[in-house]
C-alpha cells in the first residue's frame, strides 16, 4: 500500500510490529491504530545562508501514540532522513518508552539537512527556525524534543531560547539533552552510550565473560559510540580493535588510543586521516571478528547479505533499528554463539535520563550525577531483566521479548482508554 511513509525503514518497523503482533494475537483493530502515527507535521523551514540566498529545508515531526502521556524524541539533522524514517523511529520510540516504563508515546523529528555543510551562524538559524515552526504542534505536556544524529546540546539550548521567547519565560521542560547550565541534567549527554556500557556488563556477565582484555568494535564515533568507546576501553579495560565514522572505517588490532581519536575527531570533524589505525573498507568492519560489536550509527547496517558472517559474542544494538527483520531471523537462529541486546533494549539509556530531566525541569529541582546514574542503572536492570526472563520463559529472541513487553504495554493502555467517541 502506497502513503506518505513509504520508506525501507518505515516497512522494517512495520514488519516487526507485524510480527509481534501475531505473537501477541493482537486484535486487527489495535494492529492498524499503532501500524500508522497518530500525527505527522512536515514544515518548509527557509534559513538564510550567510551568502545572503534563502535555503528551504523539509522538516518533519511525527507523534506516534498519545495513550500513555506526552510524546517524547529526538530530532535528527541527516542529509537523507524522511518522514518515514521519523515515523519509524517514533513507532520505536514508543516500544522503547513502554518497555523502560516511561509515561510517554514515542514522537521523532527531523531536518533534511548536512549540519557538516552549515556555518554556526546557519546553524543556529536552522535550529531556531525549525523550533519556531514547531511551537504551534508541542508543548511540555504535549510532545518533548531532545537531540539524535546530527544535533546536540548547542542545538537543543537554541529549541529552548526559542520556544521560551516565544512564551516570554523560561520553559526548560520543552526539550531535553540541553545544557545543565539552563536546566539540562547532569549525565544526559553521557547516558545512552552509558547505558550501552552497562548492558554489555549485563549480559557478559550472564554469559561469563570477561570483558576486561576482550575487543571491541564500534561502527559510528558520535555521542554514543564515542561514550561507549571511552566507557570499555578505559574503565572495562577492553581493546577498542575497529572504529568507524561517516568517513569510513578504521582498525588496529592492538587498540585504538580512544583519547587520540577523539581529539582527532575534534579537530578535524572526523577520522579522515587518523594516524592511530589503519583504513580498511567500510563493510569489513562489522565483518571483523571482536567480542563485542556496537553499531552506534544508521539503520539497516546488519542485512540478509552480512548477518551469517558477523563474528562477535555480543551484539549490543546502539543505533535505532540496525538489524533488518531478515538479518534477526538469521542472528535468531544464531542465538547459542550471539547474545543480542535489541536497540529498544539497548539504547534506552538516552530516553531515560532524558525523562529525569523533564522531571527536574518541571520542578525545578535537581539531582546530581550520581543520582542520575543510579537511577538509569536501577531502570535499565528492571528491564534487562524482563526481557531476559520473558525470553527464557517463551523461548523467544530478545528482541521479540523487548518488543513483545513494550507493545503489550501500549496495547494494555489503549484498551484500557477505549476508542473516543
Ligand atoms: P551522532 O550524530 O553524535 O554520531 C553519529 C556517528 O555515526 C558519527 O560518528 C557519524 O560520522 C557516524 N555515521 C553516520 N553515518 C554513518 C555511516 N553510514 N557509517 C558509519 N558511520 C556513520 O549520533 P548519536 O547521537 O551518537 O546517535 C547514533 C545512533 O544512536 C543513532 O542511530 C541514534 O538514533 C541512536 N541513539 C542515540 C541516542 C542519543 O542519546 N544520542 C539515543 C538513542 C539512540
């Protein structure tokens, strides 16, 4: 069926609610209300280049369900995303919330746009152009922003300014992932690839296996690879053996300087030319046998074509939607050699922390570090837990387990409202 959100992620989405919903034995009436959005806004958003011509660029915003709370996601600023891609991001979004036990529906938006081609000054004009196109669609209440690929707390304190102009006070609690200087939380920047590093401790642990001298690939060196890298490396004293970035792919098999590649990165806004590794082709590196492989990228980057010959005792699942529903059915069948940590499961740890700054922001009362990793790791446990136990006790992947506990959850509150009228 042809609709605005014909789109291969936006299909892949579908096809794994589809499967859960079988399992589920959902009714076809629920299936359809959570198959499409409950709301999607596209915006022409014109900036003025620093040349002096005006540039039109396609926003998006998609609020997926509105029965457990306010709408919650990031927003991504990539040269190719569409609206189906933020749809299916904000359908994940909304398993994801269910399963940390969040009191949101999963929202995702998105600017077709290279931040990398942009000067600050456009930059920021983007920012708060797509902000002020959004004001009349969110609200505190209503649908929360926060940063994904391509955006950050510079971009997130301007959603803020902007927006608080606009209500001519102080309104924090419109968006998370800012900076802790205007009412973000300690721990938020750090906290998915945070999460990521404590479920990878999780599941070796449940596998007996010593991390510490084990290896460790990380395709995509951004907030959350980045974090994670710097989280094994040096506190879980593994060998990062394989980074790769936008530029391409990179490997040393006795251990990347994660510090030096970072400055490098800093530098020169990637890891073109990095002297610590050696550039190998871009689809060998998730090919490159390690203990622990994390995409922490793009979608889709695991396919029928490389899921058999991926060779890793870990899969922790970073990025949104890596794994396409053929390659699962593979690694599923891979299940006694391959521990997944499915990407609901896996990246929570963002949406998290960002739900204990909406908290703080809206009373104003703020916690420390400390606090703040306690509580991600106390939520992040409860729902390892689940997920490992409803797999154990169904005999079903995680990532069915994951899914299966987060749009039952969904599901639950839907019946439990009941249709309007
Ligand atoms: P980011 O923009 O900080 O970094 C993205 C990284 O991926 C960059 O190093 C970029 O160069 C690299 N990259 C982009 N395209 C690539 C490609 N085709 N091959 C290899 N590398 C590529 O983004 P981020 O915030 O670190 O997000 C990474 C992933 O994690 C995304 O899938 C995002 O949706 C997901 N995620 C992020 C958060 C968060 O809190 N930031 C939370 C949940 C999920």
């Amino acid at each position: 069926m042809q609709h605005i959100y014909s789109d291969p992620t936006f299909a892949m989405a579908c096809e794994q609610l589809d499967l859960v919903a079988d399992y589920l034995q959902m009714p076809s009436s629920l299936h359809n209300r959570l198959r499409f959005p409950k709301r999607a806004i596209t915006v022409a958003v014109p900036v003025r280049m620093d040349d002096g011509s005006v540039n039109i660029f396609h926003g998006y915003r998609v609020q997926h369900h509105l029965s457990m709370g306010p709408t919650k996601g990031g927003t991504r600023f990539t040269p190719g995303v569409t609206i189906g891609e933020v749809a299916a991001l904000a359908m994940w979004m909304s398993w994801k919330c269910a399963l940390a036990g969040l009191p949101y529906g999963g929202a995702k938006g998105g600017v077709t746009v290279d931040p990398l081609r942009l000067s600050p000054a456009e930059l920021e004009r983007l920012s708060r152009r797509y902000m002020q196109e959004m004001i009349p669609f969110i609200g505190p209440h209503v649908d929360i922003m926060g940063p994904d690929m391509g955006t950050n707390e510079r971009v997130m304190a301007w959603f803020m300014d902007t927006y608080s102009a606009y209500r001519g006070h102080s309104v924090p609690e419109i968006v998370t992932g800012k900076p802790v200087s205007v009412g973000g939380t300690h721990g938020r920047r750090e906290a998915t690839g945070r999460g990521v590093v404590y479920l990878i401790e999780r599941a070796a642990n449940l596998l007996k296996l010593e991390l510490a001298g084990g290896t460790v690939v990380i395709q995509g060196f951004g907030n959350v690879g980045s974090v994670a890298a710097y989280g094994l490396a040096y506190k879980g004293g593994m060998r990062v053996i394989g980074l790769s970035d936008i530029s391409g792919a990179y490997r040393n098999d006795a251990g990347i300087d994660v510090r030096a590649a970072d400055r490098h990165v800093r530098k020169h806004a990637s890891l073109a030319g990095f002297p610590g590794a050696e550039a190998i082709p871009a689809e060998e590196l998730l090919l490159t046998p390690c203990d622990v492989l994390i995409p922490a990228a793009v979608s889709g980057v695991i396919h029928r074509d490389n899921a058999s010959r991926i060779r890793c005792r870990i899969l922790a699942e970073a990025a949104n939607g890596p794994t396409t529903v053929e390659a699962d059915r593979i690694l599923a069948g891979r299940a006694h050699e391959l521990f997944v940590i499915p990407d609901i499961l896996c990246n929570a740890g963002g949406v998290i922390v960002s739900y204990f700054e909406w908290i703080q922001s809206l009373q104003s009362f703020f916690w420390n570090e400390t606090e703040v990793a306690d509580r991600l790791f106390r939520v992040l446990e409860q729902a390892f837990t689940a997920v490992i136990k409803r797999a154990r006790d169904e005999k079903i992947s995680h990532r069915l387990a994951a899914l299966a506990i987060g749009v039952e959850r969904v599901m639950n509150a839907k019946k439990d409202r009941g249709l309007f009228p």
